[in-house]
C-alpha cells in the first residue's frame, strides 16, 4: 500500500469522492482511472485536525489509523485514493472495535470485498 501524499491528489479524492463514517473516523473513498500514472494498489493519506488539540493526540491517531488499515488493505489490489480523517474517539475505542468500524467503512465502499481474509 502506497502512502498518499500530495496535496492536489489529496483535495481530489475530498472533491471526486464518495464518504462514509463512522464515530470515530471519516473515509473519503476515489476509484482511480486506469489512465492515471500511478501504481496500482490502495494509496492511503491519514488526516487529523486541530480538534485533537496536541500534536501527540494527532500523531498517535494517525498512526492508529495508518497501522490498522496497512494491515485490511494488504490484499486489496484495486486501484483507491483512500484518506482517512480521524476523530477524537479514534484515542479511546479498542483494536477490535477501531479494526471493526474501518471494516466496515472499507467494505461500504467496496474497497474490500468479502472474499479477503482479515487478519486475527
């Protein structure tokens, strides 16, 4: 899975895509066309705004959040522009509950289908 990282590419996906939520995260989901130069495979960007308050909030729920969907996302092999935005209950839900709502999340946009097998 490649990390999604410039700007313009992020503020498509916010534009072109399709949202979903849950109360802890916001997924803003794009296909990519097959003329786009990109390698094929998920990319992924984690966002977390101000609401966190410290940067060590922010930075722990991206990590959070960038670990949790390396590990759904390992077998998907479509062509996503992924960006998660974090909230707040990100900090406090456990691994199964965050694994679960991302999940579904991904699963809603059809960035996985049922046949992928998830990691226990």
């Amino acid at each position: 899975m490649e990390r999604l990282r410039r700007k313009t590419d992020i503020q498509r996906v916010f534009q072109e895509g399709r949202r979903f939520h849950s109360p802890s995260v916001l997924l803003h989901a794009r296909r990519r066309s097959a003329d786009e130069d990109v390698p094929s495979g998920p990319r992924l960007a984690v966002v977390a705004g101000r609401q966190f308050r410290a940067a060590v909030a922010r930075n722990r729920a991206r990590r959070l959040l960038r670990e949790t969907s390396r590990l759904l996302l390992r077998e998907a092999a479509a062509d996503w522009d992924l960006v998660l935005v974090a909230r707040p209950d990100v900090l406090t839900e456990s691994y199964g509950t965050r694994r679960e709502n991302l999940t579904r999340l991904f699963r809603g946009a059809y960035v996985l289908c049922e046949r992928v097998a998830l990691p226990t």
